[in-house]
C-alpha cells in the first residue's frame, strides 16, 4: 500500500463552467483547474455535488476527469466516483485510474438508506479498483451516515483510507481519531474547517477556493499549523461565504461568487434554479465585503 496520500491539503470540489446552452466548457474547466493551482490549492475533485456531476451524461463525467487530469497531473485529481449501483460506481473508480488519478471519493450507497452491510460492500466493491479510496460521509443528502464506528471499521477492512466529514458535527474528529488513529480526517464542509483543522485534519475538501483560492489556502495553512492569530480572523472574515458551503444552494452561491470575482460562474443546470432576490443579495454583498477587504 502506497504512502501518497494525494487527498492531503485543499482540494477542490471544482464547480464546472457551462456555456449558455448548457453544455459543457471544458477549455474554461482546464484553465480554471490550473488557476486553482497556481493560486495555492493542492489538487482539484471533480465530479464532486459541486461539480453537478448527477446532471452530466456519461461521455460528459469521462471528459471532465479526463480534462482535469491534462490540466493539473493525475496525481492533483480526485474524482467522485458516486453512483447509485456499486457495480457503476466500480467503473468510475476503473475510468479514473486509467486517466492517471491517483485517488477517488466516494459517497455511501445513495439511492435508499443503506445498513452497514450495504455501505461495507459497496466500499469494498470500488476498493477492489486498487486505488485508495476516501469515503464522503454527507448524511444530510444521503440520508446514510458513517458513523465513528463504521468508518472504523471501512478503514480496518482496508476499504477507505480517509474521509470527507460533511455532518457538521465537530466531535466526531475526536471518535474518529481514537477509533481509527490512521484514518486521514478531511473538512468536508467549508464552514467548520477551522474547528476540524484544529482537531487535526489533514485536508480539506473545499467550496470557496472556487471563487477566492489564496485566502481560503492561507486559512487552512494557518489553521493547520496552529496559527489562531492568523487563521481566525481570515475565518472570521470569510465565514459569511463558507456558511453557503452547507446550504441547498451551495452551487449556485459559489458559481455566483466566481462570477463576482471575474471567474465564470455561470449557470447550473436544472432542476437547479437560480438564487432568489434575498439570496443572492445576500451572497452579492458578502463577496463584495470580501473583496473591499482585500481577500482573493
């Protein structure tokens, strides 16, 4: 077993850039994977919820993975490889591997409640890929939640070699370290990082670099090494955007953003609708407060 562990760092869920006819920009997705790398962030997810990866047809899911890879190195991709069946969820995992990934995400079986038994033989049908693969606990979608314990036990079957923790519950980094001391803890959702960065993540699966890489980048560095004078007014400061990272319009909020910032948001495709009037004011003036403060 590898000791790389390419999910360490800021990762980016990417969002993905459409052109007004709804299909995708993948010249603007390749530009915008190697700006994020060049503005301090470690790698790049696609195909992530960021990413409207449900929405996409096959041929689109390859090529975006595909483009990414060309852009930024295999080893700085790691793509969500969700699916309803684990059969297809294994093909995704084999598709990404063969384009040179070194790693994949992967959500809990999705398309009903799964037992344990569903989640461990789902985990360990894409395992069988050999790529490591970083489970993506996000309970409130999912309706499936990896608990402490099984996360525990998916890392001691040697199915999972970290975790994107999207609960919000801060005190499971805790759980998680003395029930799986080798289980790398990543932020999964942007408005808790600097607590689960103090609890000892190692990486942080993350919205808002999408729109403002350098400060979210200095944000988990600072937080990481224990630098609380530095990380936590940057987090103060940014809080007011992270927040959109754990709401049902995280897309469209973030996409916005992009678009503030001079970078192509853009639109989404349905069923996602554009923000309301008090949302994106809300989202509107957070950016602009950002910006007048000087953050990027």
């Amino acid at each position: 077993m590898t000791d790389h562990r390419p999910w360490r760092g800021v990762l980016v869920a990417t969002a993905l850039p459409l052109r007004d006819d709804l299909t995708v920009d993948l010249d603007r997705y390749a530009e915008h994977c190697s700006w994020l790398v060049a503005n301090g962030c470690d790698g790049v997810v696609p195909n992530g919820s960021l990413g409207e990866y449900q929405v996409l047809t096959p041929e689109e899911r390859a090529r975006v993975v595909e483009t990414a890879v060309a852009a930024v190195g295999g080893e700085r991709v790691m793509p969500g490889v969700a699916a309803y069946g684990s059969a297809e969820a294994r093909r995704w995992a084999e598709q990404a591997a063969e384009a040179g990934c070194r790693a994949v995400m992967l959500l809990p079986p999705n398309a009903y409640r799964a037992d344990e038994r569903s989640v461990l033989a789902h985990y360990a049908e894409v395992a069988r890929t050999g790529l490591p693969v970083v489970a993506y606990n996000n309970p409130v979608d999912t309706k499936v939640d990896l608990v402490p314990e099984l996360l525990a036990r998916l890392h001691g079957e040697g199915y999972v070699r970290a975790v994107k923790e999207f609960s919000g519950d801060v005190r499971r980094a805790y759980r998680i370290a003395e029930l799986a001391p080798e289980l790398d803890l990543l932020a999964g959702a942007d408005d808790v990082l600097l607590e689960l960065a103090v609890a000892g993540a190692k990486g942080w699966i993350a919205g808002y670099p999408n729109a403002l890489p350098r400060s979210c980048a200095e944000l988990y560095r600072a937080a990481t090494r224990g630098e609380l004078a530095v990380a936590l007014p940057l987090y103060r400061q940014l809080h007011p955007l992270l927040r959109w990272d754990s709401r049902v319009e995280f897309v469209q909020a973030i996409k916005l953003s992009m678009d503030l910032v001079g970078r192509h948001g853009g639109l989404c495709r349905p069923p996602r609708v554009p923000l309301d009037p008090r949302q994106e004011a809300a989202v509107r003036a957070a950016t602009e407060k950002a910006l007048a403060a000087g953050l990027a």
